[in-house]
C-alpha cells in the first residue's frame, strides 16, 4: 500500500494551533431546588488553541457593549460550545466566553473564541 498525502483542500490554510492548551468548562446550577445559585462547572474538552490578535473593532465594541475581552483564541471546530461557557487556559486563568464565531476559509474547520476575564479568578475559580 503507498503511502497518501491527507486531504487538504486547495488555497486553504492550515491551522497550527501551536499556542496552548485551553479547557473547556460547561456552567450549570449546582444548588439544590429553593437555594441561591452555585455554579457548578462541567468538563466538555481540552482543546489546543492558536493566538489570534484583539482587533481594536472588537476591542471598541466589547467597551461599548461594558465587557472587557481580554483574549481571542483560535480552536479546532467542535459542537456544544457556547457563549457563557468557561475556558481555562494552562496558566490556570479563568475566562467566561463572549462570543463564539465559526471561520471560513481555513483548515481544519475552526472558531474564534472570544474571552473575558473572570474577577473570582483570584479568589479559586473553576
């Protein structure tokens, strides 16, 4: 048997997610029924991310909006991530997500995570 190149479609480009490893963490109501909320955060993936630079649109519309992005990190494209998701990056640093945009035009299939900071971070978030 020969050996075969993968499949990579033309004119695209390729991703190298050489940057970190970031975790991603689901946020439910841990408390029970009647009791004020605790969230309780539950593992969906570990994933390895590329760093991609805040632009100041985004940075603009993030102070219009009250938000302060702090990230934005390029991952391999899965199902179930959400805005209002936590990621942790291997710093240890604890990040909400604002925002989660798919990208066309690149290989493999990513999306741009957009993070805020965490204030309970130093208090021992996640």
């Amino acid at each position: 048997m020969s050996w075969k190149a993968p499949y990579r479609p033309r004119g695209e480009i390729t991703q190298a997610y050489n940057d970190g490893v970031v975790e991603l963490y689901a946020v439910s109501d841990g408390a029970r029924p009647g009791y004020q909320p605790v969230e309780k955060p539950t593992f969906k993936a570990r994933l390895r991310y590329e760093e991609r630079t805040l632009g100041i649109q985004r940075a603009y519309l993030a102070k219009q909006a009250q938000a302060e992005v702090e990230r934005v990190l390029r991952t391999p494209r899965i199902r179930g991530v959400g805005a209002r998701d936590i990621a942790v990056t291997e710093d240890g640093r604890t990040y909400r997500i604002d925002l989660v945009q798919s990208t066309d035009g690149v290989f493999p299939p990513s999306m741009d995570l957009t993070l805020i900071r965490l204030e309970q971070d130093e208090e021992g978030g996640v």
